[in-house]
C-alpha cells in the first residue's frame, strides 16, 4: 500500500497510457501484434522509469550528487542503462516466450540493445542535468537559509549585547547622586531609564534609523559624562540627508564603548570622540591612547561583532583605520532598497 501511494501518480498515468494505446488500436481494428507490441513497449518503459526513479532514491541516501559528483554520475550512468537493459531483454523473452509463437531471434535482441543503448544515453544524460541541478538548487538554498538563521541568532546576541560594568558603575554613579545631588540623581535616572528602554527596544529591530541611534547616544553620553566628567569629549557632525538612513540598532554605542575600553582616560590625556557622517558612511574616529595591557593583548571582539552584524544586511564592509594619532572606524549606513 505505502508503494502505491508514493507512486500512485506514475501508476495512473501508465495506465492511462495503456488503455489509450489499446483503445486507439481497438478504434483502428488493428491485429493482435500491434496489440501486444504497444503493450510491452508502454509497460516496459513504466518499468525503466520505475527502477530508475528507485535507484535515484537509494543513490541519493549513499551517493549524495553534491558530495560524490563525479562517482555518482559514473555509478547511476552504468547502473541506470544495465537496469533499463535487464528490463528490456526480460520484459522481451516474457512476450516471446508466454504470449506468442515466435521463439526469440539472436538478430532482433542484438538490434534491440543497441538501439535501447542509443535510446537510453542522451535520456539518462539529460536526466542526470535535470537531477544535478535541481540538487544543487536545493542546497544551495538550504545552505542560504542556514547562514541566515545563523547569522539572525548571532544578531539577536550581539543587539543586547551590553558592558555589565556599565550596568553597575551606573548604579553605583546614581547611588552616589541621590545623597549628593537629589535633583541630578533625578535626571540621570531619566537618562539611564531611556538607555535601557532604547537597549530593550533593540531586540525587536533589526535597523533603527541613524536619528534614532543619535537620540539614543544623547542619553548615553550624558551617563557618560556624568561619569568621567571632562575626561571624554565627544563632537558629533552628522549631514541631516544621512539621518534617515539605517544602521544596525546600538552600533555607535558599542563602538564609544569600544574607545572608552582599550584608551587611557585621564584628565591630562582626555578621551576625544569624533562621530560625523560622509558620502554614506559614519565615522566615529578617537584619539588613541591605548592602554599597554591592551596594546600587549588586544582583542576586535567588538569590532567583530559589528563585522557579522553589518555582514547580515549589507556588502559594504566596515572600514577600520589605524595611525599613531587616531583609531578610525567608518560604519557603512544601509538604505531600504539594499535590505
């Protein structure tokens, strides 16, 4: 039953093609030969087809067209025409033999296999195109779709990706505040409460707008000035044109807390954070003053991940310089179309 099932269409058609054979024969009153010829050659071709399709299956489990190209055309080429042949020769002694007189002929068997052999070649070729591609195709695509779920998985970390210092240096920061500063401590709560409201918005984006991520980085910087007071100095330059386009949501942010991580801060040698925009680009450039446990065992995991998250919706590739003076990196911002 589960056979008939999984082919009940090719089992239709061949008696379709069967009983359409034999009702045009009938309709033409034509004799009992071409009765049995058109007979054997509809069934015997089901057969070569049947077996073909079988050992297309079994093939595919043990010789995968991808990962044994070569072999498995050599394989199904040479198991595919003996098959059709031992059909052939079978289904022909059968007719011989149990359905008329005529004992088989060593001449007629010879020019049936090799015209069954020329018959066979170009349509198990054009088949194997046909198999191949369609394969190919298939994996192709189930290759894409890994990436992409991949790389969406890799996104969904990275975007509530968050220094827990900055966590709790802010909460202490704010603890401090309410006994010092109860109006300041006030405000600073507001901004640390719109940071986080922006950070928890950002699981459910997959761009934000670059306005957007500077109305974030507003509230952020105040934190951070709050914190090291004079010691950061941050210049935005932003043309108005470019703040409609997108840009992966906490990006500046990671990148800020990228500077602040691996430079001195102090107040004879301040941080100095550069954020402008120019022919698609944003740049955030800082004076580098690295530290020397950093320079000795430095690590772009930041920058990386920014990398991969960009590598989701863009070809543009982030731009990262390096000089004695300054440490740039340019973040390409993507327009809808691109997406």
């Amino acid at each position: 039953m589960e056979f008939i099932k999984r082919n009940l269409i090719p089992l239709i058609i061949a008696i379709v093609l069967v009983g359409g054979t034999f009702f045009a024969l009938d309709y033409y009153d034509a004799d009992q030969g071409l009765y049995l010829t058109a007979g054997w050659i509809t069934i015997t071709l089901f057969l070569i087809w049947l077996l073909n399709r079988l050992l297309t299956k079994q093939l595919n489990k043990r010789l995968p067209w991808l990962k044994y190209g070569n072999k498995r055309f050599y394989w199904q080429l040479a198991s595919g025409i003996f098959l059709s042949l031992l059909v052939i020769n079978i289904s022909y002694l059968i007719l011989k033999f149990g359905l008329t007189q005529d004992p088989p002929d060593e001449a007629q068997m010879v020019s049936m296999n090799v015209l069954g052999l020329l018959v066979l070649l170009p349509v198990i070729s054009i088949n194997f195109g046909t198999q191949f591609l369609s394969n190919w195709k298939n994996a192709q695509l189930k290759a894409e779709e890994f990436q992409k779920e991949t790389i969406k998985a890799e996104l969904t970390t990275l975007k509530n990706h968050l220094d827990p210092h900055f966590l709790f240096n802010n909460l202490n920061i704010l603890s401090s505040l309410i006994t010092i500063n109860p109006d300041l401590s006030q405000t600073y709560l507001e901004k640390f409460a719109d940071v986080y409201r922006a950070i928890l918005q950002s699981s459910k984006e997959e761009l934000v707008t670059l306005n957007d991520e500077l109305k974030f980085i507003a509230s952020y910087l105040y934190l951070l000035e709050i914190r090291f007071e004079d010691t950061i100095q941050t210049f935005i330059d932003i043309d108005t044109k470019d703040q409609v386009k997108y840009l992966p949501p906490l990006t500046l942010q990671m990148l800020i807390e990228n500077a602040i991580k691996h430079n001195v801060i102090s107040e004879v040698r301040p941080l100095k954070i550069h954020i402008s925009s120019q022919n698609g680009f944003v740049s955030v450039k800082n004076n580098l003053q690295q530290k020397k446990i950093e320079a000795r065992n430095h690590s772009n995991t930041g920058i990386d991940n920014i990398k991969k998250r960009y590598a989701y919706f863009t070809n543009k590739e982030v731009q990262v310089f390096k000089n004695p003076d300054n440490f740039i990196i340019k973040i390409p911002l993507v327009e809808l179309d691109e997406h």
